[in-house]
C-alpha cells in the first residue's frame, strides 16, 4: 500500500494536464456551451393570479375525489390478490392431498 501514492499523484497530475489542454489562454474551457447553461437575460419572474376560495375549494374537491377513486382501486387489488392467494392456496392443498 505504501507503494501506491506514487500512482496516485501520477493520474492527478495527467488528469490535470488534461484539462489544461482544454482550456483557452483566458482560462476558460472552450469546449463548454455557455449560452445553454447560463440564465437568460430577460427572463423575468413568474407572476402568478391570486386564488380565489372558490376555486382553491374546487381543486380540493377534485383531489379529494382523485384520492378516493386510487384508494377504491388499491382496495379492490389487494382484495381481489388475496383471494386469488387463498384459492391458490388451497387448489395445491386439495392436490397434494
């Protein structure tokens, strides 16, 4: 183990030779896109409408109803596998015996 620091300042020093020989004289890497990376110059902030309540209640009446709709199908899934389990279950019972 005592052997291996040599190694290891050896791919430090050609990982960092490498990258030296992607950047231009100003530093900078020539290779990267700047224009996809950086922020757009005028952007603005999202404005946003308030909410009325009535609407706020419309949506929690939309998400009530969504909710119990996938509780009903997650019930009727887990009813519907047990059963088939248990008729399984017994199929290879009355078989084995």
């Amino acid at each position: 183990m005592a052997g291996s620091g040599g190694l290891v300042h050896d791919m430090v020093k050609t990982t960092n030779n490498n990258r030296s020989l992607l950047k231009k004289a100003s530093g900078t890497y020539g290779s990267f896109d700047h224009a996809s990376y950086a922020l757009p110059k005028n952007s603005k902030t999202p404005a946003f409408k308030e909410a009325s309540p009535e609407i706020l209640a419309d949506i929690q009446e939309k998400m009530n109803l969504q909710n119990a709709e996938t509780a009903r199908k997650k019930r009727i899934i887990i009813i519907a596998a047990t059963t088939a389990a248990i008729i399984c279950m017994a199929i290879m019972l009355l078989v084995k015996f």
